[in-house]
C-alpha cells in the first residue's frame, strides 16, 4: 500500500496546480489521472481557441507564451506537459480512481492499477467526461458523436450539428469550410449569448446567407442511417444524413462525489458540499478544486479563477499537518 499525505485525483490544469502547491509546501503527493495528462484539454477539438489569454491560463509561476493573445489547444497541451516536467511532477496517468473511502482518519484511494492510502484527498476531476445525451431512437449509431475533433473527416458529408454553444458553433463553422453540408438543429431561438465574441458573428452571416441551415426551436426525434427526423415548431421533418454531432455540452461526475461520502444540493445545480474558504467537503479532509466544485453549474469556473483553490487547499493541509505535529 503506498502512503501519501495527499492523493489528488484529476491530472487537469488544476490539479497540476494543486501538485506544484502540494510539492512546494514538502507535502509528499501523487496525482492520479485516468486519462493522459490534461486529458479534458486533449480532447478538446484539435483547432480549438482559448477564450482566455495565455497568462491566466498559466501555473506554477511558468510563462504561458502563445504566438497570439488567445491560445490554441497545441499550445495549451505543450505548456501543462512542460509545466509537469519542469516541476517534477509525481503523475500517475491511465489509472482510474475506483472508489475513495475513509477509514478511522485514513482514506484508502483504489484504482485500476493498485491502493493508496492519505490523510487527505482533492478532488478535481473537472466536467468534461460525461456528455449530454439526447437519448433518442438512433443515438449509439456509429455515425453519432459527442465529442468533435477535427472537421477534414466530414468533408463532402451531410452533417447534422446539434447545440448552441461554442463546441457545436466551432463545429458547424469548421465543418462548413471543409466542404460539408451543415445543418444546425438548436433547442432554443437562437445561437448562444456564451458564444465567443470573435465566432458568434461568423456563424450568424453564414446562417443568413443559407451557407449553414439552422432549425431553431427544434429537437431530434430519431437518428436512422441515411436520415434525421427532427420536431420542427412547423411539425415532422426528415432530411438526408451522413453524420451526426450532438454537441450538447458536458457534465461532472457527481456520482463519484457522492460514492466518495460528498453530499449534494436538492436543486438542479448539485452543488457539493464545502467551505468556500478550505474548499473542505462535508467528508473531513476531503477538498474540491476547480470546476468540480460548481456542480451542474459549468459555467462560472475555468482555470483562470480556479488555480487559487490549489493554495488555499494546501494551506490547509499545511496548517492541520503542522497541528498534528
């Protein structure tokens, strides 16, 4: 059994920095990811644009330098990777957590691979594992799916685009310029408010000069072969289909918070339990960093304003530690 003072479970941009915080303070660490390293950030579409600039994407106190003000995809998995080899980072990756349990003032983290045993846990497992799923007639078809990566495979395709927001707008434009056929199919009446600022425009000329069909107001019903049957406000409509891109957003784990002892909110967030202050969950010495800790609410945390939760944690732990002692 290997002993840790602290396991943190995610290997993204924030539990990087919860290690480099964990590692400065002497605090013997391991971080354990079940993907590769940044795994979230990897399966980001391949030319993928930060809306934030460099420097509030940086950890560690490494320079983040981008050829331009907003960052790519390329550029963001070159720094982190640096970062965690600069830093030395005690990195455990393809390796599950299975089950988190805490025995008599001990946790005991299982994976895939092996056990861990720590007297504290951070949890920053992000939300980008599980997508939205329209659960509708058709959706395991091979044709179908949730995660988009790069527009050459679509070229000369019928593609049908499902979402509003920025990962099914790059999608919609991507795919365009590449030669498809795109229609987008959007819940609501119109494109996202969340939409880059520098994107929404393009996609709204290339819908009014009909390079790009959109349905607003509109759900699939079922996905066939060769066709989509969408519920138009106008009724039924069937049109030809080549592929599928249900892009309709992501969300965190929340069941592996509440496997893990982490109570949640009654009401559609799902916030877990903690102090804003610690970042300790109802489970002592249990913490939350980074997106995590919004629960369904995705959208009020990224990197820029989750790194300070790593010093914060740490601190923490320090103190309690230096207590014991």
């Amino acid at each position: 059994m290997l002993q840790y003072d602290v396991v943190i479970v995610g290997g993204g941009p924030i539990g990087l920095a919860c290690a480099i915080a964990a590692q400065q303070k002497g605090l013997k660490y391991v971080v354990v990811e079940k993907g590769c390293l940044v795994n979230s950030i990897y399966g980001y579409p391949t030319n993928m644009t930060f809306f934030s600039t460099s420097e509030k994407l940086e950890i560690g106190n490494i320079p983040f330098v981008s050829n331009n003000n907003k960052p790519t995809r390329a550029e963001a998995l070159e720094y982190y990777r640096r970062t965690a080899i600069a830093h030395q980072l005690n990195i455990q990756l393809f390796e599950p957590v299975t089950k988190i349990e805490n025995k008599q003032h001990v946790f005991e983290i299982t994976t895939t691979k092996q056990q861990y045993n720590a007297q504290f846990v951070i949890i920053a497992t992000g939300f980008y594992d599980l997508p939205f799923l329209l659960n509708v007639p058709g959706e395991a078809l091979p044709k179908v799916v949730h995660y988009y990566k790069d527009p050459h495979f679509y070229a000369m395709q019928q593609v049908l685009v499902v979402g509003a927001q920025n990962s099914a707008i790059d999608a919609a434009l991507e795919t365009y310029r590449k030669g498809a056929k795109v229609t987008l199919v959007i819940r609501g009446s119109e494109v996202g408010e969340r939409v880059k600022y520098w994107v929404r425009p393009d996609v709204m000329n290339r819908i009014a000069e009909g390079a790009i069909k959109v349905y607003y107001n509109t759900t699939v019903k079922e996905i066939l072969p060769t066709e989509v049957i969408l519920q138009t406000p106008d009724g039924i409509e069937t049109i030809p289909n080549d592929f599928v891109l249900a892009l309709t957003g992501y969300q965190p784990n929340l069941q592996f918070l509440e496997d893990a002892g982490v109570t949640l909110s009654n009401d559609a967030i799902k916030k877990p339990t903690y102090n804003e202050n610690t970042h300790e969950t109802n489970v002592p010495n249990l913490f939350l960093a980074g997106v995590i800790c919004g629960g369904m609410d995705t959208h009020s945390l990224f990197i820029e304003n989750s790194r300070v939760h790593a010093t914060a944690i740490i601190e923490t732990i320090v103190g309690r530690l230096t207590l014991a002692h």
